[in-house]
C-alpha cells in the first residue's frame, strides 16, 4: 500500500487534466483531482470518463480549500493546471485571470509549503509559451527555448509568468522540487470548442453533416507550434522524475498558420477551398496578438527521453474523424 503513487491533478475537468489523469492511472497512481463549483457541469462527465479520480472540491483562488485538498490527498506529485486559460478571455476578464492564473500558483505552493510537505510533494507548474510574445525582437531563428527572452502580449500571458516566476522563487527559496513546463499549444479531440482547432474541426465535421454551413474567426495567420496533448503530458510526467526540478520547453520545433489548419481540416471532408466556407469577425480578434510561435524542444528531448509522437496531419487527421463521429452519432439520436 504504501508503494502506492499519489497524485493531485488541480485543473482535472479541463484538456490536459483528463489525458494526465488517464497517464497516472495507468501507471497506477492513486489520483486525486481538484474539482470547483457547487454545481459544476462537467463533474458528470469526470465521473463518468474517470471514475478512478477521486474528486476534493477547491478552487485556486481559496488558500483554505487548496489546504484542504493537500491534506486529504498527501500527494507525492501535484500537477497544477488549473488556470483562466484562453487568451482572448483574459482580456475581457482580466482580474479574474490574475487572481486564478498568477496568484492561484502562489497559493498552491503555499498550500504545499505550509502543510509541511515542501520537501514531499514534487509540484509541477503549466507554464506557457505565451510568456514569450512572438514578436520579432526576442524571436529566435530555432525557435524558443529555456534561456529567450519573455515578452507576454496578453493577461493571461503576463499572469502565466508570475506563476513561472513564483514557481521558480519557491524552488531557490524553500529547495521545494518544482519543475515549470514551457508548453507550446498542444490540442486534440478533448480541446474546448473555444479554442481555435477545435473550434475548426468541430465546424468542419458539422459542415460535412449539414448540421452548420460555416464558421466565424478571427485572425488567420497566426501560426503557433501545434502538438498532441497526449504526447505532451507524459513530458509533464517525466520533469517530475527527473532527477532534479528545472525549466523545459516542450514544443514539436515546427509552425504552421491556422489557414494551414483549415486546408487540412477541410480536406479531410474532401473539401479543397476552405474560404466560402469561413467568415472573419472582428469579435475573435485580440487587442495584441501573438504572430509566431515556435518551440525548441532540445533540452526536453536530451535530458528527459521525450519525443512528440504525433504530427501536424495527424493531429488535424484525428480531430476532424473524432469530431465526425461524435457529431453524426448526436445527430442520429436527436432524429431517433
Ligand atoms: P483548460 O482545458 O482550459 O482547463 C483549465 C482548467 O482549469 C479547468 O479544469 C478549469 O475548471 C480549471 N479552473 C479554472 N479556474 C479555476 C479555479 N478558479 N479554481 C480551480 N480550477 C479552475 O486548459 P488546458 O488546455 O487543459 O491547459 C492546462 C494548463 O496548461 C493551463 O494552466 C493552461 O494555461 C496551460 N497551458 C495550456 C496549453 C495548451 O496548449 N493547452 C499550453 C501551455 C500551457 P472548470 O471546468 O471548473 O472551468
Ligand atoms: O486556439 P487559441 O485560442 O490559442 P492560443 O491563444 O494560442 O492559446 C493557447 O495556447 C497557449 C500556448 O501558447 C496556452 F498557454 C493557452 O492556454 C491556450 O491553450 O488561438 C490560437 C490563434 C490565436 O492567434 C487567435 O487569435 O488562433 C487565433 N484565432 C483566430 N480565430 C482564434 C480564432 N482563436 C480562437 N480561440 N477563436 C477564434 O475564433
């Protein structure tokens, strides 16, 4: 029994908190995961997909509750995903994104520290490539790694370094093993329908089923550094068995725009021009957007064994028949 692993997974409704959930209960880990709201919606689902995770109630922005939650699942390994996530968002909320993304870090680390677990519970941080900014002045040719320089666009992007920042303070300041992961995008068939991927292949599954007849977006040249989600949380996976805590990039080292995602998506439903089928709203554009983004994965590969799997047409590949199939069988049953 006491061989058994424990994790706690705050963050555990969202993309990476079920993929990463999946990984530790595979590898048999007791895992633990921190669920907010009196009513949420997606507790169901949680239950239902994941009925191992046993579920703490808290939130990132209440120090008792996240106390509370560190007491009752004594983790050996905390995962911190919880965070006000989309960029866009942020901008509209952006109180709500400091007290979540940047002080919400804070008091999980408090939480650890002052529970008497600083030296027992191995913690990691979602950091994000959104820390760096894109733009042509702190752009490295190779793309982004551990030591480039930050310039956040956006209040998320900004709230993510102070958690970075603060991460890395408790790491010098308490010897606290907390290793910070620089996560460029990583999407797949559990990515919200808010974000740009998902947001295409659900349209383009429902296009090919008659169900919509096109999509509203924002800007489409931003090109970001997509990867599988999947593939990215085993990285998160090996930094905390790593031997000591430290910073790495986990990225695919390639950049493609979202009209490259479109031609892809809309030609697995054997459509060649995407365009009559796309819309462009300003109400999807951002007041300061990220051009570029492109990761340098080395250190990751070097020190920690970690290789992404999946490529850009598979990612797209596998999106669109997931979409495809889970849209056609909704259909069936509201025609039943
Ligand atoms: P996500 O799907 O948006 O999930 C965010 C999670 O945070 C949800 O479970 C959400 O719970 C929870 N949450 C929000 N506010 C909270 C609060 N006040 N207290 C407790 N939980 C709260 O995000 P993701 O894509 O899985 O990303 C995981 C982490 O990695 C995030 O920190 C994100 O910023 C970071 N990251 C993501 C990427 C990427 O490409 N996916 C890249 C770099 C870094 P509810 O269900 O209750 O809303
Ligand atoms: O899919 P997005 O919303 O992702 P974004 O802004 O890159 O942020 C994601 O990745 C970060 C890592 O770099 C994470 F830290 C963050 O938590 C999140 O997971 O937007 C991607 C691009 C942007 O340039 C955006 O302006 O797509 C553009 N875009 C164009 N039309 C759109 C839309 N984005 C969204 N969400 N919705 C649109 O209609």
């Amino acid at each position: 029994m006491a061989d058994t692993r424990r994790a706690l997974i705050t963050g555990i409704t969202g993309q990476d908190g079920g993929h990463l959930a999946e990984l530790l209960h595979e590898k048999g880990y007791e895992v633990y995961g921190l669920i907010r709201g009196q009513h949420n919606p997606r507790r169901e689902s949680v239950a239902v997909e994941m009925p191992y995770v046993r579920l703490i109630e808290g939130d990132l922005t209440d120090p008792t509750s996240l106390v509370r939650a560190v007491e009752t699942s004594d983790p050996d390994e905390l995962y911190n995903l919880a965070a006000v996530s989309h960029v866009g968002y942020s901008f509209k909320n952006p109180t709500l994104t400091a007290d979540v993304t940047a002080k919400g870090v804070l008091n999980v680390l408090e939480a650890v520290r002052i529970t008497g677990r600083a030296e027992r519970t191995r913690v990691y941080q979602a950091s994000t490539s959104e820390m760096f900014g894109g733009l042509d002045y702190n752009r490295p040719g190779a793309g982004y790694n551990e030591n480039s320089l930050f310039h956040p666009r956006s209040p998320y992007g900004v709230a993510k370094l102070y958690g970075h920042w603060i991460a890395k303070n408790y790491r010098e300041s308490y010897g606290m093993f907390v290793a910070c992961g620089i996560l460029f995008n990583h999407e797949g068939e559990r990515r919200g329908v808010e974000f740009v991927t998902r947001k295409i292949t659900h349209a383009v599954a429902r296009i090919k089923l008659g169900l919509q007849p096109d999509i509203e977006l924002g800007d489409l040249w931003p090109k970001r550094d997509w990867g599988y989600a999947g593939d990215f949380v085993e990285g998160m996976w090996r930094m905390l068995q790593h031997s000591v805590p430290d910073d790495f990039v986990l990225a695919t080292g390639e950049t493609h725009s979202i009209e490259e995602f479109l031609t892809l998506a809309f030609a697995e439903i054997g459509i060649e021009d995407w365009r009559p089928y796309v819309r462009q709203n300003p109400e999807f554009m951002r007041p300061a957007e990220v051009d570029i983004l492109l990761g340098d994965p080395t250190k990751a590969e070097q020190e920690l064994g970690w290789r992404r799997k999946v490529d850009f047409p598979g990612l797209v590949s596998r999106m669109v028949a997931h979409d495809l199939a889970t849209q056609s069988a909704a259909a069936s049953i509201a025609s039943a």
